[in-house]
C-alpha cells in the first residue's frame, strides 16, 4: 500500500501559501534543474528575456515568485522554465464532446516526482484550477471559461529550444477562453520537448495539439491521446515499452462504443489503461475528470475521489494507491533488451559481461597509481576526477533506475528509497 497526502491550495495571488509550498520542494526542484550542471541551464538573462517576449502576461507573476524566492537566481531561472531538463511523464487522456463536454486523463509517473498539489489561482482576469507541477505550472487544468487542458508525453526524443509543457498548460488557460483562442496564442510559443495536449472547451470543441522544438503544432480532432504521435509511433520501441499504442486503442473503441462519463472514467482506471509501476516512473498517479459546464474537476482512485470547483476552499486528502487495482499494465520491454526514457539503446557496459569488472579494476588502479604520484599533475588530476565521479554518480543512479527502479538505486546505496530519490534525481 502507497499513500500521499494530496493538498488543494487556494491562493488568488501568490503570498505564504506558495513560498510555503517553494520552502518544502525548493531542494528537490533545485537538484532536478542542476542535474545536468549549472553550466547546461541557461543564464538567468536569457531566460527572463524569452519569458518576457513569448509570455509576457505571466511575468508580473514570474516577477512575484522571484520575490518570494528571496531572489535567489537559479530559482529565477529555473522558474522560467525556459530549457528545463527533460522529464517524460507518460499519461492518457479523452475528449468526450457528449452528453457532456468532459476531459478525462490519466497521469502516469513516480510518486516522488509528483507535487501532490491543486491549485486555484487568479494569477490574472481569469480563475484557474489544476494540478500543480514545477510550482507554477499545470499537468492539467481550467479557467473559468471552460477550457480544459491537459499534456501527456509524445513519444518523439529529443529537446530543443522552448518552455516546459506544465508552463505551456498554465499560460493558456490564463490567456484563452475557448480552444480557437487557444490554439491561436499555442502557435507562437517554442515548446522544449514533445507533447500532446488535448484541449477542450464548454462547446465541445476538442482537438489534440501534438507541439514541439522547431515546430508548428500539428492539430487533429483525435479524442485520444496517450504517448505517440498521431495513430502510428515514430519510435515503436518507446511506445511498446509504455504500451502506448494498447492504451490508445482501448480508449478509443470505448469512444467509439459511446461511453458516457462514468464508463469512460473506469476504463481509464480498469485494465491495459491502469498502471501501477509506480517504482519505474509509470504508475497512475490519479485520473482527473474535468466537467467545463460545471466548473469542476474530479479526482479518481480506485479507493476513493475527490472533487475540487472554481470556488473550493483548501483542502487536505490521503490517497491510498495499488488498493484494488484491477490487472494493471506494467512497462513492457522486450527480452534481453534496455532502452532509456528516450528510446534509445543502453550503453553496453550494461550487458557485456565482465566488462563493468574490467572498467572499476583499470580505474581503481589508476586511481592508485595518481594518488602516490609525486607528481603536482597527479594531485589536480584526482581534484578533477573526484567532480567527474559525483556527477557520475549521478548519472548512473539515474540510468538504473529508469531500467531498474529508486528502491534498487536505494538498496545498493544502502540508503532509502526517498533519500536516493532526493539526492540523485
């Protein structure tokens, strides 16, 4: 049995309830946007100055968060969201236009990647509800005029130059209306990774908005997305490591049988959709129903719900995860074979044997051999190895628990699962 506590926060500008929320995940949010090195995030002008020109609404409230953040320059920066790390949450998501406009979705991750916050907000003219991720970006959300959105995963490798998706989530439902709005203000901000967002307003209008790095967003009326583009995957092995295509097709026939709302919701929480490998980053964290007409979205379990409104006041819920899990998916992967979150083959040390044993005895031994060297040089060589062996570490924790899990990270650590978590991400 998993639990976590849930909290749903209302703060109409941000004030004690967001720097509280800041105080708590801020060294967690500050190892995940450093993972890399300080030297692969971009520097704080640059990313004020593309926060400025692509989403100048939300820069009184960026402004606001800085403030609140003491003024302390890589959170400015990494608050931006402009050139984040990657990070591949899985998800499923439906546009249901009848009997009632309703998006559904799924999302799929680690526990210990997930903010466990809603949020309702009035950063501008508009309310707006969600959940929340990266401290002031959406997973999923609405405004008060009814359009919903949500972004999952699309399947395709690689970044570029852009913002990260949650942001993307958060500043259209402050700026548009309706999905034409929407889709009219989406075209002009550069997206960092590959996603689908699905969107949806009270005419039931739905589309799914497949954006990226250098690209145009690629629109379609498809009601379901989950993580590939389009009806056929560009990269077949990501997609079968996440079932992707399985979860697609069993969404689709239950919209194409006309589920209403309540048979949709259990299909995204019954078999070949519902996934509990919570310890690889792809467990059903929750599946959110939002209904635009009523101005509410419902939080499912399969122990319980909850139900949050435009007009809820805060709130605190324990959600028990893996109780009555009907048959769930787990990640699918091949015999004999790895892959990393973007696809792409495991490094060989991971399956030639002998060869990890080989590789640790030469650098022991030359470790050795600096270390009683006479040698000025051999003296600043192990100062530049000891930097190279931490980010190291790093790295190869975060490797073996993509193709493992944090709890295997943990246990040859001899630490915790959270610790590891914390420390390595």
């Amino acid at each position: 049995m998993t639990s976590f506590n849930f909290y749903g926060i209302t703060e109409d500008r941000p004030s004690t309830r967001w720097k509280e929320l800041f105080d708590t995940v801020w060294p967690a949010y500050r190892a995940w946007y450093l993972r890399d090195g300080d030297w692969a995030r971009p520097d704080l002008a640059t990313a004020e100055g593309k926060l400025c020109h692509y989403m100048p609404e939300l820069v009184p409230t960026w402004r606001r968060l800085v403030e609140l953040a003491d003024g302390d320059e890589t959170a400015a920066r990494m608050l931006t969201l402009w050139n984040p790390p990657k990070f591949l949450p899985g998800c499923s998501q439906v546009a249901l236009r009848s009997p009632e406009p309703t998006l559904l979705r799924n999302y799929d991750y680690g526990l210990e990647l997930f903010e466990q916050v809603h949020s309702s907000t009035r950063y501008g003219s508009r309310r707006v509800i969600g959940t929340s991720d990266c401290l002031w970006g959406l997973l999923d959300g609405m405004n008060e005029d009814g359009l919903a959105v949500s972004l999952a995963f699309g399947g395709r490798p690689g970044d570029g130059d852009g913002f990260a998706a949650p942001l993307v989530v958060r500043f259209l439902l402050e700026v548009a209306g309706d999905v034409p709005e929407a889709l009219r203000r989406l075209e002009g901000i550069p997206v960092s990774m590959y996603y689908n967002l699905t969107l949806l307003d009270t005419k039931g209008n739905a589309v799914t908005a497949y954006v990226g790095p250098g690209m145009a967003p690629e629109v379609t009326q498809d009601p379901v997305a989950t993580n590939h583009r389009g009806h056929s995957p560009e990269y077949p092995e990501h997609a079968r490591r996440f079932r992707s295509v399985e979860r697609k097709n069993i969404l689709t026939e239950a919209v194409e049988d006309g589920c209403d709302v309540e048979k949709m919701a259990d299909a995204m929480l019954g078999p070949g959709v519902f996934s509990s490998d919570y310890d690889n980053a792809f467990g059903t964290l929750y599946t959110a129903v939002y209904r635009p007409l009523r101005g509410e979205v419902e939080y499912r379990w399969h122990s319980r719900s909850w139900t949050r409104s435009l007009t809820s006041t805060e709130e605190m819920i324990i959600v028990a995860l893996d109780e009555g899990t009907p048959d769930p998916i787990g990640v699918s992967r091949p015999e004999g074979s790895a892959s990393d979150a973007d696809g792409t083959a495991s490094d060989p040390i991971e399956t030639v044997a002998g060869t990890v044993a080989e590789l640790s005895a030469t650098a022991s031994q030359a470790i050795h051999d600096l270390a009683h060297s006479h040698d000025p040089a051999a003296f600043s060589a192990l100062i530049g190895l000891s930097a190279e062996v931490g980010e190291a570490l790093g790295t190869s924790a975060r490797i073996l628990a993509e193709h493992n899990s944090w709890a295997r990270v943990a246990e040859i650590a001899d630490v915790s699962r959270q610790a590891a978590w914390q420390r390595w991400r």
